[in-house]
C-alpha cells in the first residue's frame, strides 16, 4: 500500500446523542487505506460501532481525509502474555511492570487516579512519568492516536506465528501500542478495554514490549482507558508529541 496515496479512516459511535453533547461513548476506530480500500475499510468499521456491547448507537461518524504527511513504519512490539488470577494480581502486575520500567508508586497511583476522573473518555489521557499529573488537558476527550493501520502481509505473516492472537482486538491494540511506544517521549502505556466483556489490558513499552495481562478488570465492568506516561524535554512539547499521535500516518510492518 506504501507508494499509493492513502485515506485515514476514522469512526466514533455514542448513545444519547453526539460525543460533544454528553453522549456515551461507544466504540472508535482508526485506519488507513488506499482509494480502493476507503469503502471496505468504512464499512468494517460501521459494523463494529453497529455489533458493540457498552450499548446500541445513536450516533455514528465516519471521517475519511486525504494524508499527505509521510508514512512512518514500525515493527510490531514483542508480545507476551502474563497469566493471572483475578484482576487484583493483574494490577498488583501492571504496576510492577511499570517500576520496573521507573516509574514511582506514587506516580502510577496518581496516574490511575486521573484514569479513575476519566473512565469515559474515548481517548487517552497523557499523565508526565515524574509527577502523576495529567498533562494533556482534553477532558472527556482525551487523546485518540489515529491514522494508523497493519501492512497486511505483515500482519498475515504475524499471525501465523501468533494464531491464539487473532482477535481484532488484539490487532488494534498491538498496532497502537508500537505507535505509541515508538516515540521517544513515551515511558509506558497502561491499557485495559472499557468493552464489558474484555477484561485483557496491556503494560507497553519499547523496553518490555507488548506485555499483556489475562486480567485486569471484572467481568461486566464498563469501565477502561489507556494512560500514557510520558517525560517530555520541556512543556513546549506536548504540542509535537500529540500531533505525532493523532497525525502522522504509521503503518506496522515486518521486514520480510
Ligand atoms: N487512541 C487513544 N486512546 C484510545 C484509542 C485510540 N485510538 N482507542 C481507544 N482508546 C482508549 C479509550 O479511552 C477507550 O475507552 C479505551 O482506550 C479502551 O479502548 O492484547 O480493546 O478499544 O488482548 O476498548 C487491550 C488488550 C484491549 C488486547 C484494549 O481497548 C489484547 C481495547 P478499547
Ligand atoms: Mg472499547
């Protein structure tokens, strides 16, 4: 797909009206495609905001823009998975991988306090790795990472050596992640799903990879979000690490 222009492709779906007039959050989604891909890719979105279980969608967008920036490509983190219990051993888990990683106690306590504000946000919140605070300021908004997708030889390629991974899920969060965790202000991300049937969440960074957790919510809770934990040079770039995020076009691939 890389010597072809290429369409980001983005849907969001809420109930009890539009996301800027208190509606739910329902269900998002973000891709990038071809000309030719625009319409397929559209509509496996729409039937993901259509199919959601936190609820029946009243509204329903799909943006689809032109990309003109470079296309930047990386490598799938390692993925390994951590099996735990219950959803108090997967968290006791998540915050030993985020020591690990250097982060303070008190630090990952007050990041998932902001998380605990903003359970509704369809995006990320962004909270500085030194304090705990929430930085980006977006409200229920949050910060949603976009114009991202899998080369699809490569994720072919992917999964025949991951074949018990093959959740759409999975592919979207993975795809995410090393987004995300590619750029050098990024610490860690912690993740867990706000879909109430899906309690796998992740610890991610370039120095752990992709560490998932069997557990880290109760079954039936509506409740999830990602943070990233970020040490950013100075407060002046803040501005250049979002527009990374929502901006530049990524694409995962193997090198084959
Ligand atoms: N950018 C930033 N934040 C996002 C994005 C995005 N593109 N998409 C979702 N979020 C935030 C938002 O607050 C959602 O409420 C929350 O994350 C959860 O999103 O390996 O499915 O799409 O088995 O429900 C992780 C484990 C699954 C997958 C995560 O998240 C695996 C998941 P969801
Ligand atoms: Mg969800």
């Amino acid at each position: 797909m890389e010597k072809q222009t290429l369409y980001s492709i983005r849907m969001r779906a809420a109930v009890g009206g539009r996301h800027e007039r208190g509606g739910k959050h329902i269900s998002g989604g973000e891709q990038l495609g071809t000309k030719s891909e625009i319409v397929s890719k559209s509509q496996l979105l729409i039937e993901k905001a259509l199919a959601h279980h936190r609820g029946e969608a009243d509204f329903l967008q799909v943006t689809i823009e032109k990309v003109e920036e470079d296309i930047h490509y990386f490598r799938p983190l390692p993925v390994q998975t951590n099996d735990v219990p219950d959803e108090t051993e997967g968290r006791i888990l998540a915050k030993n991988l985020l020591k690990v990683i250097g982060l303070q106690t008190k630090v990952i306590d007050k990041g998932m306090a902001e998380l605990d504000n903003c359970f509704e946000a369809r995006g990320a919140i962004i909270v500085d790795a030194n304090t705990g605070e929430r930085l980006d300021g977006r409200g229920l908004k949050g910060v949603r990472v976009s114009r991202i997708d899998w080369e699809i030889d490569s994720y072919e390629a992917w999964l025949f050596e991951k074949s018990n991974l093959k959740q759409l899920k999975v592919k979207e969060a993975l795809a995410l992640a090393t987004k995300v965790a590619a750029h050098p202000y990024t610490v860690a991300e912690l993740c867990w799903s706000d879909d109430p049937d899906y309690v796998t969440g992740y610890v991610a960074s370039q120095h752990q990879g992709y560490q998932r957790i069997s557990k880290l919510k109760k079954f039936g809770d509506e409740n999830g979000g990602r943070i990233y934990f970020v040490n950013l040079p100075s407060e002046n770039d803040l501005d250049s690490y979002i527009h990374f995020l929502e901006k530049v076009p990524t694409i995962i691939k193997i090198d084959r």
